[in-house]
C-alpha cells in the first residue's frame, strides 16, 4: 500500500509590499512536526531575524549556531533570550535567502520545543542552529520578524505538517 503524502501544506504567505512580522496562527496540532520554509529578504543590511511562539515574550528562549562563508566559522550561544535569533542571509544587495525551520513535536504537551534552522545565501555563507523554547504548550502561534528592517515585497514564507508515520 502507498503511503500518503508526509508533507502536507498548511499556509503559504507571499507579500506584495513589505512587511515588519509574519505569523502563523491557528495551526493544528494534528501533524507530529512542522516544517517552515522562508526564500525572503529584508530592506536593511541587518540580516537577521526572529522567531516567537504563541506569543510568549519571557526569557524562555535558547539558541545555539554556527556560521560559515568559506573563509572562517563562528559560533555562539543566547541563553533566556526573549526571542530565538535566527541568522538570515537575505538582504537587497545580495538576494533573497532559503531558510528553513524544522519544529519537532511541536503539538506535545509535555516536553520543551526543539527547532533546527538552516540558512544560506550564494553571496554570504550559511548558518545552521538549534534553538529550544522552554516550554510545555502545543505550539499554535508562529511571529516571524526581522531584527532592524522588513522584509520585502516577494518574500515567501510557507508552513507544512509532517504526517505521522
């Protein structure tokens, strides 16, 4: 028997101006995980961007990532952060960014949220991290916001259920 489709699309949010948030809401707890991809920019060389769930704005958020362009590698660490950082790729001069976010048992009620991102851009190198809201609640709300711009007009930001196996 053939399996069913693993990744069911839930939202896809394409702007036609620019826009300081994006968010996701209402979102089922039916699926086991979710998966966000975002191919954006933003209007300012500050190329990085955040993510809130559920609306919580109390230190309850880590991350962790390293960074890479070819030449040399970083990393670094935020610990009981208001938001989890996410490094971005995408700015005007260089083009837009893949992003993508992996949010795992996002609908368990019983366990912290953990996230794996990706991010990468041709001109500017990649990031990958691992960030955890701490956390019991079924996930159901998602803010996406730059840090010190918006982001611009034909930015893609689409959400998807992982079907149980």
């Amino acid at each position: 028997m053939a399996a069913g489709n693993t990744y069911v699309a839930l939202a896809t949010n394409t702007l036609s101006s620019t826009a300081a948030t994006v968010t996701f809401s209402s979102i089922s707890g039916a699926y086991t995980d979710l998966v966000l991809v975002c191919n954006a920019a933003v209007t300012a060389s500050t190329q990085e961007w955040n993510v809130r769930l559920n609306g919580d704005t109390a230190s309850n958020y880590s991350s962790t990532y390293l960074t890479g362009n070819g030449t040399t590698a970083t990393s670094a660490r935020e610990t009981s952060q208001t938001k989890m950082f996410m490094q971005f790729y995408g700015y005007l001069s260089t083009g837009q960014s893949m992003n993508l976010i992996q949010l795992m048992n996002y609908s368990n009620a019983t366990t912290y949220k953990t996230l794996l991102s990706r991010a990468g851009n041709v001109d500017n190198g990649l990031t990958g991290g691992v960030h955890l809201w701490r956390n019991t609640a079924a996930i159901t709300t998602i803010l996406i916001y730059p840090t010190a711009s918006t982001f611009i007009s034909g930015s893609t930001f689409q959400l998807f259920g992982i079907a149980a196996a």
